[in-house]
C-alpha cells in the first residue's frame, strides 16, 4: 500500500479535479504472506490525468494474464460506476483478481458501492489498510467531499531569512525562472487562485496560468514516457464532469502557446473587505474570470473584514473545489487563524535580506508553544530555490 501511494502521488499536478489514485497488483503466485496473497508485483498504475483511465485499470493493463487469481492493491475503493471510464469493479472481476485490499472507501456517492459489489461476486475485499496515509496524499480530492469547502494551498516565496520583500518594497524574481514555472503548473491544477486587495494594489499580478511552449512540451514528454501523449497540465477534458469533485465551473479556457495545450484559466478572487480594487487592475482583464470579494457581498467578521469561512462555503458552492493562496501576508495570516490552510507550497530562495516584510503576517500565535507545527511531505530544488510542501499537524488531526 505504501508503493502504492507513492504511485498516487504522480498524478498531482494533472488528476484534479479528479482523485489521486496508486494501484498495485500482486500475482498469485510466489511467497505467500500472513495475509494472503502476496505475490510478486506483476503491475503497477496510477490516475494520471482526469478523464483519463483510472489507477487500477493502468496497473491491470501492465499485469495482463497475470493479474488472474492475483491481489489488487489501491488506495482508493474501486469505483462502481460508468462515468467517463468504466467501472473497475468490472474490470478487475474480468481480470480474475481474487482479492482487493483498499486504504480508504470512495465518499462520492456516484462512485461508491465498489467493496460490496466486488464481494458479491466473490473477491476478498479489506478496507482500510494505511488509511490515514492514503487519505493525506488524496487530502485534495478528499476534503472538499468531506467539509463542503474547497481545498486550499498557501503558496509564498521566500529568502532563507523568510521575506517576501526588500525593505524598500521591492519583490519581483525572489525565486528564479524554474520555481517561478512551477507556480505556473500548480495554477494550472488548482480552479481558483485567491489573493489579496493589498497584493493587487502592490503587485498589479494578472494570475493567470501562463505556460510556455518548452514547459508544456516538457511536461507532454513526461506523460508521453508512459505511453500517453496528454500534455501533463489540465486542458479543458479535464473539468466540468465526472464525479462530485468536479469543479471548475467557470474556468475559461485559452492557448498558452501557438500548437499548445489549451490551459483551464483558475478563477481570479480577490478579497477586498471595501471593495476598493481599482478598474484598471490586471486581474480585472479578460483573461480569465474573476470575483472581487467584497465584506457586503460574502458577509464580514466582527472586525469587518471579509468572512474567510464563508467566502470558501460560497466558493464550493460554485463549484470550485481547489484554491491555492498566493499571497499577501496579511491574507495568509487571516487563513492561518481561522484554520483554513491545508497544505504549504513554500519556495525558498537562497538570498538573504535581513530587512524587509515577512512572507506571513499575524497567523494568531504569540507563544512558542502555539506554533503551527506542519509534517513535511516533500522537499526538492527547483532551479537554484528550495521548494517544501508541508501539512499542517493539526488539520491532520481534525
Ligand atoms: C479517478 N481515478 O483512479 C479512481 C477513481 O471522472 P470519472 O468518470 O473518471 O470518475 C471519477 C470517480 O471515480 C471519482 O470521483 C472516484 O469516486 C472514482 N475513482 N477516479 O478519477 C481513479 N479510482
Ligand atoms: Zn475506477
């Protein structure tokens, strides 16, 4: 199962809104376990992009014949259902898998059921093996379908002494080009992008998703590696069907590149307690959607700041089910105290500054003891600049 959430993990930045998936399938033969069997592996799959096949059907493709009297393991419950692919209760009851070990059952009710049917036609299904792990690494289709508001990524970038900004207010190119292209991969995943009135004001930042021609050829290589010639950033099959964690409602959709993917531009959100975005602002362009959130619009909290909770309740309400947070300080502390950060995209850059404004503002803790502790699930350079991607223990817990 481990493996197997490994393998869900290659998904990330392409199945939304869709599930990331791992299977494993273990062939009936060889060292038998005190589980049963445990067999060679003979398959190995993942969901690789929405619409696309799901996991289970990629590693029974590998296994083949092999697959016959053999184990299947998945981190997700097998769905049941004809969506934009077939049930895969039905393809591994066809392969002749005898038995299917899952880590955490399917909530989406159009998919659900897959357990009982594959027991009813005699395989040997346990649930739950390394639950909470799965349910971590799938925390993004997850939490939507759980809490009725969408999924929400802080991302900042910082020098190593943490500032998002020189002393003087200048901020352009902390990070270099490779981290700055990264940023754009993870706009292309997300269906909402949420900033800031200050940031607006500040930056005049247009958010769109703005891959060039050399990114998404890389990236089509990447998927092309595993037979697929999809490009590896969400193009418009990807949104608007399927299950209920479908999303993206209102996404608009445009080339990035003369011959290249059409991108789903994420929705623009700023959140302006007094409405004070100015007409000319880029984010206001014909780019991509966009939603100035106002205190009177979404409804405001005792200080009469824009409601936070609410504005994500009347987010999932039209169907955006992944935000990610850019910025600024001030914004990101207001999410951090009302408890509505779910996982930590932070770009660090190897320059100090020793002056100048932090990447986060007042998150609600004064004492050591209060710190936000996160779980870091992934470190790795991006160019020269240090990317972490951390969740935060407490949520884990709730
Ligand atoms: C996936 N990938 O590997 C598994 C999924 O959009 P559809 O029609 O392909 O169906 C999506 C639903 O299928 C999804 O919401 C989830 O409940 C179930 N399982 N989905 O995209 C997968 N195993
Ligand atoms: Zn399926």
């Amino acid at each position: 199962m481990r493996r197997a959430i490994e393998l869900s993990l290659n998904g990330a930045y392409t199945t939304p809104p869709n599930p990331d998936v791992g299977c494993v399938i273990l062939g009936a033969t060889g060292a038998t376990g005190a589980t049963g069997a445990t067999g060679a592996t003979v398959g190995e799959g993942w969901h690789e992009r929405a619409g696309g096949p799901h996991a289970e059907v990629n590693a029974l493709a590998q296994a083949g014949e092999r697959a016959r009297g053999g184990t299947a393991v998945v981190t997700l419950e097998p769905c049941d259902h004809t969506g934009r692919t077939g049930p895969c209760t039905q393809a591994l009851i066809a392969a002749g898998i005898a038995r299917v070990v899952v880590a955490v059952a399917d909530p989406n009710p159009v998919a659900a059921g897959g357990a009982a049917t594959l027991r009813a036609h005699g395989v040997d299904v346990e649930l739950g093996v390394l639950a909470d792990e799965a349910a971590d690494a799938n925390a993004r289709w997850l939490t939507p379908l759980r809490t009725h508001r969408p999924f929400v990524v802080w991302k900042f970038a910082a020098t190593l002494d943490g500032r998002s900004a020189a002393a003087d207010g200048t901020s352009r190119w902390i990070t270099g080009p490779e981290a700055r292209a990264d940023v754009h991969r993870l706009r292309a995943a997300v269906d909402t992008v949420v900033v800031g009135a200050g940031t607006v004001r500040a930056d005049d930042p247009q958010l769109t998703v703005r891959l060039d021609a050399a990114d998404a050829a890389d990236a089509a290589d990447a998927v092309a590696a595993d037979g697929d010639d999809a490009p590896a950033v969400r193009t418009h099959t990807g949104v608007g069907h399927g299950g209920a964690g479908a999303g993206g409602a209102s996404a608009t959709q445009v080339a990035v590149a003369p011959g290249g993917p059409a991108v789903v531009q994420p929705l623009r959100v700023v959140v302006d307690s007094g409405g004070t975005t100015p007409v000319s602002a880029r984010v206001r362009d014909d780019q991509a959607e966009t939603w100035v959130a106002t205190a009177e619009e979404v409804g405001a909290t005792a200080d009469g700041r824009v409601d936070l909770t609410r504005l994500l309740t009347r987010l999932y309400e039209r169907g955006q089910r992944y935000v990610l947070l850019e910025g600024g300080p001030t914004l990101a502390g207001a999410f951090w105290r009302a408890g509505l950060i779910d996982r930590v995209v932070g770009y660090v850059a190897p320059a100090v500054l020793g002056a100048g404004p932090a990447a986060l503002a007042d998150a609600g803790v004064n004492t050591i003891d209060a710190a936000i502790r996160l779980d870091v699930a992934d470190v790795r350079m991006v160019g020269p600049d240090l990317r972490i991607t951390a969740t935060p223990q407490d949520h884990r817990k709730a």
